[in-house]
C-alpha cells in the first residue's frame, strides 16, 4: 500500500553563526509494507548530526522516534571530532561544506545533508544496495 505524505521541512544553516530559515513543500509516496520490514529487520543505518539547542533537530528527533527508526545522533556543537567527520565525509561525498545545516543525515553511508524530510530519509533507506548493518 502506497500513502502520501506531506513534505515539509525548516531549513536553519548556519553559515558564520548567522541563521537563514527557509521552508519546501510537495508531496512524496512512500511503501509502508517494505518500511514496516526494514525497520523490524535493524539492517540500516542512520545517523543524525545536530546541534544541542536547534528546534528542527528536536522536531527531527520526535518525527524519527515517532516512525520507529533508529538513529546515532552526533551533536557537532559539542565535539569538534563529529564537525571534523561531517565535514571530511561531505567533502568525500563532493557536497558543498560551506554553511553545514543542521539536521544533516548519514543514511546507510550516504550523506544527506540540508535537513532532510522523513520521506527522503525513508527513501533513502529503501534503496537498494545501500542497507546498512
């Protein structure tokens, strides 16, 4: 069975410390037998960089824990380690680095950033030959 979805999502880059907002809209389909199976199966992987006090990450957080899925969540903010790792992996991904934006997603090792929706992520999870373990 295939359910539409609405797509919305708030934007924040962060630049130089100075905030931009901006918001998408349209419609996306997702299966949800397949998702139903990936999830109960736990063969991907989804990671989460935030920062520690960004409203699109919390409601992010809410959505993912609302859908079941799974994430390691990294916040940037407050490990220069996990900035470097973003950073070296959109670089090898051939993404622009300048102005990170926050949520950015590594799904089944494919980045993912500019704050995702939950049906790009959900997508992304589905495609095949891209299952994480």
């Amino acid at each position: 069975m295939i359910k539409p979805l609405a797509v919305g999502a708030l934007l924040v880059g962060l630049g130089s410390l100075g905030y931009k907002s901006w918001s998408t809209g349209g419609t996306m389909q997702v299966e949800e037998a397949p998702m139903a199976a990936l999830l109960a199966s736990g063969k991907y992987k989804v990671v989460m960089y935030s920062l520690s006090d960004c409203s699109p990450c919390a409601k992010m957080r809410k959505v993912l824990l609302a859908e079941r899925i799974v994430v390691s969540e990294h916040f940037i903010d407050r490990n220069s380690d996990r900035m470097d790792e973003i950073i070296t992996k959109l670089k090898d991904a051939k993404r622009d680095t300048a102005g990170v934006v926050a949520p950015s997603f590594e799904v089944n090792g494919v980045m993912m950033p500019n704050s995702p929706t939950i049906e790009a992520i959900k997508a992304q999870m589905l495609r095949p030959g891209n299952r994480g373990s």
